[in-house]
C-alpha cells in the first residue's frame, strides 16, 4: 500500500486525516515536502536586538538594506552593519516596539511612536528627521503620490488616526487645500475598529489595518483627498508585523485565523480547519509584535516566525509557512531575531573571506543563488544578531501520517515501511528512518517503537507493530529534494 503525504492538517482527527498531521521543519510544495535549509550567517552581529528592516533597489538600480534596533539605524552591508543613526543623536524605543520602514522616491522613511520619523535619501551616510514636523507614528506606508503615517501622537496619543502628507511631498504636514494634506480620524461599527496595527500601501489604494476592523483609502481629489470605506468590518489583526504584501496579495495572521486578502476587499480564510486551532494552542499570545511574517514570491511562500508556548520572553523559536500557489502548510522550529525579504548585494571573494576564510567552512555553496546580487530571498536575523540566509545543511525533518486501518475492523500488523525520500543527485544525501506508531482504541494514546532505517537492498525499514490503528512516521537528517510518501506492507494481525 502507497500513502502519499497530503496536506498538513493538524486540527483534523488522526483516523482518516485526509493529509498528514505533522510535517515539520519543512516547507510545502506542490505533490510533496520540500526541505528547509538552516541559517547561514553573513555578516557581523549587530549590538542589538533588530527590530525591523527593509531591502530595496534604488532608482539607479543599486541595493540597499536598513535596520534598526532601540537606539540606532544601521545601513546593512555585504557583511557589516554601518552606523546611520541620525547626527542628533540616538533613539529611546519602547521595549515592545519596532521600526516601520517604507521606500520614497529615492529614500526610505523609517517609523517608531518614540521617535520623529526619520529619511535618508539612499546613498547618504545619515538618517534625519524628516521634513515638515511629521507627528510620531507607529506605522507607515506609501499610498499613490502620498506618504500615510497611522496611530499618531502628535502631542497625544491618537491610535485611531491617520495622517497624509503633501501631494508627491513627504515635508507638506500642515492640512492644506493646496498641499492635500490632510488627517482623520476613523470610525467603525464593529467595538470601535480599536488602534490601527498596520498599513500597506499601493498606486491605487492603500489598507488600513485595525484590530477589529480593515477600511481601504482609495484617492478621490479635492476637496475630501481620500474616500475610506470600511470593507471588513469584524476582520482585523493585532499582530502588526505578521501583515506581508506581495502585489495585490496580503497575508496576516487575524484574531480568528490566518487570513488571504485579494484586491484589498475579498477575504479567505487559509487555516481555518486545517493549522488555525493548532496554531492558537502553540503561539504565547502575551507577545504580539513577536510574530513576524515575510514573503517569497519566488516560491509563492509566506513564512511567519513565533513565539511557540515553550519560548523564552517572546523570541521567535517556531515558524509556521503556507504556500498560496498550492494552499498548503507546514511548521518547524526556528529561533530568530527578525525575517524579512531581502534583495541580495552580492558577495566579492574578499568579501566572503570576511564571512569565513575557508571555502570549505563558509556554511554556503558559492554557486548559490543567495550570495549573487538582486535575488530576492528570505533573510533572517539569528539570535545571535547575525543577518543571514536559509543556505546550510536541511533541517532535520519529521512527516507523520494520519491513522489507517488495513485490515479493517481487525488489527493488522506492520512488518515494513519504505520511506518515499527523493535525494537523488545531492551531495551527501539524507539519512532517512522509519517509525511506526500503532493503537487499539481512539482513546488510547499512539504508541510508537523504535526508528528503523531502511535496507540498503529493498528500501524497507523492517518493524513489527501490531494494532487496529497505525501511523507512519518518515524522518530525515541531512539535504534531501522531496519527500512524498511510504511504502507500507502489512498482513492480518487478528480481531481482537
């Protein structure tokens, strides 16, 4: 008998799970699991925690990398950090809060509510306050010719409004029929709307993320500037960093669920019986601004990192990944600073000997996409402070099956198992076992016996598990393309 590894289900019950029931340090792809390299550090570790970071291509089409801590912003380099906090002097940011950054024009301006917002045109060696008296503000984005700050204080605390600059002028902040700047305050019918948590941005409209509500900004012109209607009331996030935005897809992780959001106004929920249930009972709640999401569109994967309930004051150390292309999940364990998609610099020979001075030792093939300049690829910051990339060795992974009966309604016994791993023409190869996990009843607890590997001659791992129910699990250590399935034999093993 064949078993192929469907989707990751974990909110479905084990007997007869249409998929699997954990897939586990691995990222889905279409008829399989793909595997997910480990961390390879790039550059020197910052001094700090990072708490936000951006990468874009400039108009003259060179790369730049910012990030920021609590007292500094930080040009990142091929591998060192350069120092462009502002000449006034550092920061003082709250411990639970992060930079917010956004590309204008030819600069980027960078957000936090304890700080004035800060631009730097790229190329230059400094931030700066920007222009014009901007109020504080936790968020921001870019919405056609305008910059949007939200959950201002402009002397006081307003978490509930918004802010726009001039017309194509990020130093316009005085209200003005003129400029088109301009503030509101927003209203909803669902508990208020609650603070705004988020903005995302776009030449036609622009989404205004609360906790209990979503509106959409769309440009109407003079004399009202921007026309917002409430398009989601009762949808909303509290988790401001786990928004991404890739196009006219967003992703966001809702206060019922993960969430796909087309256009700015059609919503789908993505885990809702499949990882949401499982999510909610793993995720430590008590740290919100903790789970951060990026994207690849490469790979059409969202890969959001957490605090699981095992973590230590709020650090990442899990991540859930959902693939849109196919609408699967998986999850894995992880500990991180901070993710993010990052456009690739580049790497010189000198510069690698920067990283480490042995080919051999470097953690990464030169042939790697991820060390050539203007690919777009998940970068993370370790908990060391270290950017880096997914480029090492796999994870060491783990697929278990939903629950069978072959021989139904009598037990059966397991005497085989041959994993379906897919390494061929890697370097090295996995080292692949099989487990079998067996019970009786659904309400006794699955039993599983030891790890067998494979003959070299059939591809079978032998066992002897005897139930009325089984499960399977395939586990690997070392790279690997696919995994997809079991081989499982089994002859009659009695009714009782």
């Amino acid at each position: 008998m064949q078993i192929k590894f469907g989707e990751w289900l974990p909110d479905r019950p084990r007997l007869n799970n249409p998929g699997v029931v954990i897939a586990k340090n691995v990222v889905p792809g279409g008829e399989s699991y793909l595997p997910l390299k480990s961390f390879s550090s790039l550059t020197s570790a910052l001094a700090a925690r990072p708490r936000g970071a951006i990468s874009v291509t400039s108009n003259a089409d060179a790369t730049y990398g910012y990030v920021g801590t609590k007292e500094a912003l930080f040009r990142i380099g091929a591998v060192a950090h350069t120092d462009a906090t502002r000449s006034s002097g550092a920061y003082s940011l709250g411990d639970q809060t992060n930079w917010n950054f956004v590309k204008w024009g030819d600069g980027i301006i960078a957000c936090a509510l304890e700080a004035e917002p800060q631009l730097i045109s790229l190329g230059s060696a400094r931030f700066a306050n920007l222009g014009g008296s901007p109020p504080k503000a936790k968020y921001v984005a870019v919405v056609g010719d305008f910059v949007v700050l939200g959950n201002i204080n402009d002397g006081s605390a307003k978490p509930t409004t918004i802010k726009w600059s001039g017309i194509d002028d990020a130093t316009a902040w005085t209200p003005s029929a003129t400029t088109l700047s301009d503030v509101q305050e927003l209203r909803s019918k669902k508990n208020g709307g609650g603070q705004i948590t988020g903005l995302t941005g776009g030449l036609e409209y622009g989404l205004i993320f609360q906790e209990y509500t979503i509106q959409r900004m769309t440009y109407s012109g003079s004399p009202y500037v921007f026309t917002i209607n409430e398009v989601l009331p009762g949808i909303g996030t509290e988790n401001s960093n786990s928004i991404t935005q890739e196009g006219r897809l967003i992703h966001f992780l809702g206060q019922d669920g993960f969430y796909e959001l087309v256009d700015g106004s059609n919503a789908r929920k993505i885990g809702d019986q499949k990882v949401d249930a499982w999510f909610r009972s793993d995720y430590d709640s008590n740290y919100p601004n903790s789970v951060v999401g990026a994207s690849d569109p490469r790979s059409s994967l969202v890969i959001w990192t957490y605090p699981g309930a095992d973590s230590s004051g709020g650090r990442p150390n899990k991540y859930i990944a959902y693939n849109w292309f196919v609408e699967k999940w998986s999850y894995g364990e992880l500990e991180s600073e901070w993710i993010w998609s990052a456009i690739s610099e580049g790497y010189t020979l000198e510069e690698l000997d920067n990283i480490n001075a042995s080919i051999d030792a470097l953690g990464i093939s030169l042939d790697d996409q991820d060390l050539n300049s203007k690919n777009l690829q998940f970068s993370l910051y370790n908990t060391d402070y270290k950017k880096g990339v997914f480029s090492g060795t796999a994870l060491s992974a783990q697929v278990d099956t939903g629950e069978f009966q072959f021989n139904d309604p009598n037990k059966s016994i397991i005497t085989g198992t041959r994993p379906l791993v897919d390494s061929a023409g890697v370097e090295g190869g996995a080292t692949v076992t099989a487990t079998v996990g067996s019970r009786e009843s659904q309400i006794d607890s699955v039993s599983f016996g030891s790890a067998s590997t494979p003959s070299t001659h059939t591809g079978y791992a032998p066992s002897r598990s005897n139930g009325r129910y089984h499960t399977i699990r395939v586990s690997t250590s070392g790279d690997f393309n696919h995994i997809f399935g079991a081989d499982v034999e089994a002859v009659a093993g009695g009714k009782r």
